[in-house]
C-alpha cells in the first residue's frame, strides 16, 4: 500500500517540480525558458537543469522515491533495532535465564522492544511452557523452543526487509535512464553538427548540457541509492545476528539445566 500511493505522488511531484519550479521563467534571461538561464544565483541551477529535457523529470522522480523510501527504511529499522545496543539485551537475557528467573527476562524484552526482543520474548513464553510440560522429553522440548524462534523470526524478518528492493531497483534503474537522457542529448548535439554550413553553436551547447544534466542525476542517484541498500541491509544483518545469538543462548541454557 505505501509503494502504490508513494511511487505515483513521486512522479506528480516530480513533474511539477521541474515544470513550475526548474522551469519558471525567472530563471532564464528575458523571463523565457526558450533562452539561456540567468548567469548566477539558484536560478542559474535551476535553469540549467530545466535543460537537461523531458528526462529530467523522471530522473527527478526516481531521486524522490530514493529519498522517500529511505527515509521509510531508516524509521523502520531504527524501530526494530530497539531501545539500546542488542548485545547488551542479549547479555541481559542470558543473565536472567542463568539466574532461572524467566519472568525477568521476559520483562526486560518488553523494556527493549523492537524486532530482537519480539523473537526472544516468544521464545522465552515458549521456553516457560516447556519447563512445565510433562508430556514431552529434552529433544521434543528444544525442538519445540527452536522451532518457536524460526517461526517468531521468520515473521519479523519480512516487515524489515519489505521495500528494500525498490530502493535497489533505483540504484540500477537511474543509471538506464540517465545514459538514455544523455544518449538524446548527444544525439542533439551530433544533430547540431551536422548542420549545412557553420554549425549552430546554442544547438550544439544545448545537447551536450542535456546529455551532461542526465548523467549527473542518473549517477548521483544511483549512488545515493546503493549506499542506502547498504546501509539497512548491514543493520537487518545486524539485528539478525543478534535474533540467532539470543535464540542460540535461550535453547543452549535450556540444555545446560535439563541435562
């Protein structure tokens, strides 16, 4: 639902933006888009970037869904990350289930929240019944505890990786694009040398500014995407690794006390 409503009100927004904003005739001399921009000051950018064409405007797009959906990933993760340092939780859990005081532990899961803590606060639940049940043995018992944590995990895990894969679709997808917008321009610019007699020189200027802007973009938002991939898919590791520790230390101090 978020990457239905979000992609097309990127692509309104980004069609206005260079239609009112880029191309607002104050930034051109003479008050016309049809000249050169105005030699200094935002609207100079601006008006430069208006002449990259009809690329511009997708590209635009493509630079706000990147940063919109980042922006959703960063929230998200920050929340599934929990209140503090997950090591520090997990030390925490084993301290308390060492102690054989399991309400403590489960206690403390509801002070971390966040994905960890949601995993091994189902995991110790299950881990209480355990202890009590008489109708099973040790092996039935741990199978029951880890097949509580890959159930709990493999719940949590999708919520943290849903929509990463439109902002890695930006990274490749804006450098496509690009190279189309900068393949028109030059196509412009060839156009313009190919003219009988002495070439025309605001033509020739013209494509190679619009193949030059689309390039820039194209390339600057691939980069800001793929760093932003990188980034939360580090920090889903991170809270992955610290979901199999605690699940890990949960069914290992099981074992250690029913031996």
């Amino acid at each position: 639902m978020f990457a239905s409503i979000v992609i097309p009100m990127c692509v309104v927004v980004g069609i206005l933006i260079y239609t009112f904003v880029m191309g607002n005739p104050s930034n051109f001399e003479g008050n016309d888009p049809n000249n050169h921009p105005v030699s200094e000051g935002a609207g100079h950018i601006l008006g430069l970037v208006y002449k990259g064409g009809y690329i511009v405007p997708i590209l635009l797009s493509l630079v706000l869904m990147t940063i919109t959906f980042s922006i959703e990933r960063f929230l998200t993760i920050s929340k599934a990350s929990g209140k503090g340092r997950a090591e520090a939780f997990v030390r925490k859990i084993r301290v308390h289930l060492q102690a054989n005081n399991v309400d403590a532990a489960i206690k403390e899961c509801d002070i971390q929240k966040g994905s960890v803590a949601n995993v091994l606060r189902s995991t110790l639940i299950k881990y209480k019944e355990m202890e009590t049940a008489t109708d099973m043995d040790k092996e039935q018992k741990l199978l029951a505890i880890q097949k509580e944590v890959e159930e709990s995990t493999n719940l949590e895990l999708p919520g943290l990786e849903k929509n990463l894969v439109v902002i890695a679709t930006m990274a490749s997808v804006s450098t496509l694009i690009a190279l189309l917008g900068t393949v028109i321009g030059m196509i412009k610019a060839f156009s313009a040398l190919a003219t009988a007699g002495s070439p025309d020189s605001v033509a020739l200027a013209n494509g190679i500014s619009e193949a030059l802007i689309n390039t820039a973009l194209g390339i600057g938002n691939s980069a800001l995407a793929t760093i932003m991939y990188s980034v939360f898919t580090t920090k889903i590791d991170y809270i992955t690794f610290a979901i199999d520790e605690g699940g890990y230390s949960i069914i290992q101090t099981f074992a250690e006390k029913h031996k």
